[in-house]
C-alpha cells in the first residue's frame, strides 16, 4: 500500500476532527444541566443542538486541532477549543440568518434556526451558544493551567466581538444599507473581522494550547490571517459563480444585495489570481514555524479552502 | 452631625457604585480598539453604549462591589468584575424587548434600542455586549491570578447562558405561548434562573475575588438567591399596580400577556408576605458570613430591592 498523499492525509484529518468535534458538542449539548446551571430548558437545547450539530466542514475545530497538534498537544484541551469556537461559529449564522439581518431561509441546506423554531428560540439559541462557548473554554475540564484558560478566553472574546466578528457583521450591513460601494481597503477591513477574525483565532488556540513562542505564535498568527482573507475571497467566488443546491444556501444573493466583496469590486480573475497568493503566504507563513513537514497538513488546509465548491 | 443611618449609608454606596461603574463602561467602550480588536466600527458602539450606559439603578455592580468589600477588596478586580456583569444585564434587556420577544418600545424612560437605531444593530448590539462581558473579565487588568478570572469567566457564562437567564426567558416565552398557568414550582424555577441568576453571581463574584471559605461562599450565595427571588417577586408586584411613568417601561403587561408571576397565581397580598420572607432570609443567611455589622449594607440591599418603587 502507498503512503497516503498529503491530500489524502488533510481529508482523513478533517473528517476526524469533525467527528470529533460533533461527538465532543452532543455531550456538551446533552440534557443534562452542569453545576450551576438550574435546568436546562428542552425547547432551547433543542435549538442549540440544531444550530450547532449534523452540519458543516468543521473547519475551524480541525484548525485548532491541527495547530495544537504542532506542539504535541492532543486531547481534550484543543478539542473543547474546537467546540466552543464552533458554538460561536454556529452562533453567528443563527443571528446572521434572522429576518432583520440576512434573512434567509435555507442554511446547510436545511431551514434556518428561526425557519425549524421561531425567531425568539433562534436569538436565544444563538446567545446561548455564544455564552455556553466562554463556559467550555474556561472550564477547567479544558486546561489544568487556568493561565491557558483566561488567555483562550480573552483572545476567543476578541475575535468575536465589537472589534472582530459582530463588528464585521455590523459594517457587512452597513455597506448594504449605504449603497455607496466600499473601498478595497474597507472590504479587506471587514473581511478579516467578520470572518477572518475567527479563522485566525482557530490557529492562536493552538499556539496558545501548545505554549508557542514568539516567533512560531506570529507566524501561525499570519498563517490564519491569510488563510481567513484566502476563504472568504472563495466564498465570494463561490456566491458569484455556484448553484444552490450545491451551497446548501442560496448562490447570488451577494450581487443581488450590492454586498462589499473582492469579486464585485476586481472581478472574477483577480479575485482567483489574489485568493492563489494568498494561499503561498499562509504557506510561507508555516514554514516559519520551523515545524517542517508536519505543517503539510495545514498547507493543505489553505489549498482546499480556497479551492472549494461549497 | 450624626453618623449616617444604614439606609443613608447604602444609598450614598449604591450611588458610589452606579458611578464608578457608568465611569468604567464609558472608558471600557472607547473609541480606541484594545490590542487584538481590528476596529470598533462607530454605529455598533454607538449602540453599546446606548444600551449600557446612563441608565439603571447599577444593583446588581453595587452587589459585586459591596460583597468583595467584605473580604477587603476594591479596585479593578470587583469594578471590572460589575461592569461585565452589566454588560450582559444590558445585552439581556435589548434581547429581551426585541420585537420577536417582549417587543417592547420603552425602556427606562427611553426608546428601545431597536426602537432607537434598528433591529440588526440592537442584535449586533447585544452580541456584541455579552461577548464584551467575558472580555473583560478574562483580561489581566481583572485580576493578577487568572484561577481568579477563569472562575469568573465560568461562573459568569453558566448564571448567563442555557441552565441560567437565558433559559428562563425561553421559560418566559413558552409559558407565554403555552397558554396554561404554570405551577408553583415551574415559576420559581423560572425567575431563578431568569433574573436570580445574574443577582446570584453579583455576589459570588464578590466571594469568588474576595477568596472566601466554603462557609461564606455558601451564605454569600443564599442571600444572593433569596435577594433575586425577593426582587421578581417586588418586580411583579410593580407591574401589577405600578404605572407606566414611574417604572419608565410599560406596566400592566404581565398581566396582558398572561405572564406566569407569583402575583398572578397567589395574589398581591401572599406574594408581599413572600417577598417579604425573602428579606428575612436574605438578612439570615447573611449573618452567617460571619461579618457582623460590615454586612449590614448588604441586609439593607435585600429591604430596598424588596421595598423599590420603580
């Protein structure tokens, strides 16, 4: 038998961090209530798990596994990681999907959490998700040294807040409703917050996780940026050219809406010739790490993000 | 000039509190982006600090800072500590007054903040504002021993999330919509985790910065319950004989709506007997802390929270 092509390899790794990351997030989503928490509401968990379970790539817990993994470091801290990225992950395209910001009904290729529930279980789902993800990273369950814990956390809030996720959200609807079309420099801007934000927060969990030093944080750091710009340049193309049924959500609705992206401000080639470079450069970027091979993995994941079809 | 009496020295701290605590969520929702956050786009912290600052009686940091006092503690740690907390009393209120909610228009004497900017913005808002909570507490300003911030951190999400407020507002809306009168029990349930939760770890976190034994935990912990279930009880009753101007919200809707409250199901004048029990053994559990006299603040906390016209 040959040895597995590093293509090969990244597939293997992906699905097992999926699995991991569904079977780690049912039992965090069991019925159950934890120490502390009085009762666990069957109608709300039942959202939560919908919102957050039997679906999507699970990109961002692979990344954190993946980047821990780098230092030697498996098991339960980057696992729980994972899971609490995804809840806000998850989280995010629950409120996203609302009537009063996106509106859609299709996600996953299932409906929307408002769509299977109703609008208030789908706002609460989703702050529950967001708040449960802080209440997985700092528990203790997580890390023996709470040091690692508080510095997950802060860095997770960071990314997903005013200056990071909801803040790229907030300017993603604010360039829709002003009609003016936004610089390339305010597009780059919002990108990396509103998606980039939490990709490269996958790769500082696991630098954080794995007590990289300076250097190997700032390049896994730099790894994450470009990998996040190189993704959502994808997703764009992906909008611009693919069909519905393949997304699992509906294709086209960025033109549609006059939304800020890379495709509708230089077109479809420069838009594949700047999403191919940033690809090198999350590779050049690993290899800064000095890990060697055992980045291939991660370059990998930066090739099949930008080379996705849904 | 006389010495000042217990209700004149709780009045002058929970005023001292409110202040420092409008004072430290001005200068933590600042223009300038913290370390790690891309930008803090204008709109969403305009909306932030709409719904945060200026308004309320601060109960529940004047809590987090009375109960650290005990142990000899003030500074960042507790004040810190009060305005995430806050900050997720704050979010919890937009959340709530959506229109897919409690649709609501008024709040404390001023629009909603839906009402105010518009619906996307007040979710981004709240999400933005519960994310911001568990910044906060996880930054080092906090406190120099992050098992002190990662306690609070997850002390903080499970009062918060799914098996807390979060929960019992899904409990408030199915109750609602189920139509039935909820039991005894099931309201009792339902208002310790919707608002008791948050009151409940004001002074937790008071224990948990102060470093208390397991014996004043547990009473800090007691009297904290008993002020939360003393307080929605007090806050049922105001709606039920309250007038709008006063309260600065609509009141009266319980009652509309066919709210599952203790009012409603024993009457106005067994729920002041209650309440009433309430303070008692608020006080009670109080004394156990061992604190003597410096906890009697704290007794006064529970009578006003229980005598409070608004």
């Amino acid at each position: 038998m040959n040895a597995p092509t590093i293509a090969e390899d990244f597939r293997r790794r992906l699905n097992a961090a999926a699995q991991a990351t569904e079977a780690a997030l049912d039992a965090l989503l069991a019925t159950a209530p934890l120490p502390g928490e009085i009762a666990r509401p069957a109608r709300l968990l039942e959202a939560m798990r919908y919102a957050s379970l039997g679906g999507g790539k699970r990109l961002r817990p692979f990344l954190v596994v993946e980047s821990a993994r780098l230092f030697g470091v498996s098991g339960a801290s980057p696992l729980r990681t994972a899971c609490a990225l995804e809840m806000i992950h998850c989280y995010s395209l629950v409120h996203d999907d609302l009537p009063a910001m996106d509106d859609d009904d299709l996600r996953r290729g299932r409906p929307t959490a408002h769509k299977a529930f109703d609008e208030a279980t789908a706002i609460l789902a989703g702050d529950g998700l967001l708040t449960f993800a802080f209440d997985v990273v700092a528990d203790p369950a997580t890390h023996k040294d709470a040091g690692v814990r508080a510095a997950l956390v802060l860095a997770l809030a960071r990314a997903a807040g005013l200056g990071g996720m909801v803040g790229g959200q907030a300017l993603d609807l604010a360039a829709e409703s002003a009609g003016a079309p936004l610089s390339q420099d305010a597009i780059l801007t919002l990108q990396a917050m509103k998606t980039g934000a939490l990709l490269r927060f996958a790769v500082d969990a696991g630098a954080i996780i794995g007590g990289a030093d300076a250097v190997q944080a700032d390049a896994l750091s730099r790894y994450g940026a470009a990998l996040g710009a190189a993704f959502q340049i994808a997703d764009d193309i992906l909008d611009a050219e693919g069909d519905t049924a393949a997304l699992g959500k509906r294709a086209g609705k960025d033109a549609e809406r006059g939304k800020a992206t890379l495709v509708g401000l230089l077109g479809l080639d420069a838009a594949r010739t700047r999403r191919d470079a940033l690809v090198e450069e999350a590779v050049a970027a690993l290899r800064e790490t000095g890990f060697g091979a055992a980045t291939d993995v991660l370059a990998e994941a930066a090739r099949f993000v930008a080379a996705r079809r849904n």
